[in-house]
C-alpha cells in the first residue's frame, strides 16, 4: 500500500511543478513583448526627434540665404546620410505694412512674408514636416513694386540701400502635410 502512495504522491508533485513553469513561461513571454514593444517606442521616438531636428535645420538653411526670390519657390535638400534627409522649400507669400513695433517713422518700411516648409527624415518611418513663417522688413511703401529678390544685409554699416534687415520668425508649426 505504501508504494501506491508514495507513487501518486510523486505524479502530483510532478503535475504541480509543471503547471508552475507553465505559468512561468508564460510571464516571461509576455514581459518579452513588452520589452520588445517598449524597445520599438523608444525608436520611433528617437527617430522622429531626429526627424524634427533635421526639418529645423532645413529652415535654419533656408533662412540662412543672403538673397531671398519674390517671382519664384527655393527648394533646397541636404542628406546626413541617405536615410537622414531634410527638404525645403521657401516661397513669398505677401507685403503688408510692418506690424507693431517694427516701424520707423524716418524710413518707410514694408514686411515681406515668406513661408518656408522642410521636411525631415530619419529612418524609414519618421517623418517631421514643419511649417515656418517669417518677415524681411525690407525698405519702401508696402504698395510699391516689388524686386524679383531681396538681399539681407548682413553687417550693419556695410549695406545695399534696398536690402532688408534678417529674417524676423513670425509662427513655427509642427506635423502639418
């Protein structure tokens, strides 16, 4: 009799400590997801900052022009590497008379509104589209006619008489197509 016990003993010992790994495994399965699905967040974010920093430094390029077209679109496109691209493209938008603050009662003023949209890339699933609006205060009467460019003067002293002053940020949008 003894050694029926001692053998059903064992059998129930041995289904126990299998459903424990059983349950085990299971966890462990499922904290591996979590880790891979984790893993894959911490990517996707990581490339769409860079995404974004690439699209900033498109604007950065375009505002960086010394001669700003107002017949015509710039484009322009600079790859890190060839999955690491940003390009823009800046066109004029309008002349309106200069808002607020920036008027001079001695020397007529206009503002020249540009847009300038870039696009970053970095990796094969992020993408940063950003939206940057900006003026050149540009001298003359906001009705008068209109250059084909614009030249920024770049050194104070040292400048054309129709160049405008740097570009002035007006709005800065993230995530638009």
């Amino acid at each position: 009799m003894r050694g029926r016990a001692e053998n059903s003993e064992r059998g129930v010992v041995l289904a126990v400590v299998l459903m424990v790994l059983a349950a085990l495994s299971l966890l462990a399965t499922a904290g591996h997801g979590d880790a891979a699905l984790q893993w894959l967040q911490v990517r996707n974010a990581r490339e769409y900052a860079e995404a974004v920093r690439l699209a900033e430094t498109g604007v950065g390029m375009a505002l960086s022009a010394r001669r700003f077209r107002l017949d015509a679109p710039q484009d322009g496109r600079y790859c890190r590497i060839a999955s690491r691209c940003v390009e823009w493209s800046m066109r004029f938008v309008e002349t309106t008379a200069p808002p607020p603050g920036f008027e001079e009662p001695d020397a007529p003023k206009r503002a020249l509104h540009f847009e300038v949209r870039s696009l970053g890339t970095a990796g094969p699933r992020a993408r940063a589209p950003v939206v940057v609006g900006f003026m050149l205060l540009a001298p003359g009467e906001s009705d008068a006619a209109l250059p084909e460019e614009i030249e920024i003067c770049q050194v104070d002293g040292d400048c054309p008489e129709d160049a405008a002053q740097p570009p002035v940020r007006r709005y800065w949008r993230e995530g638009l197509e």
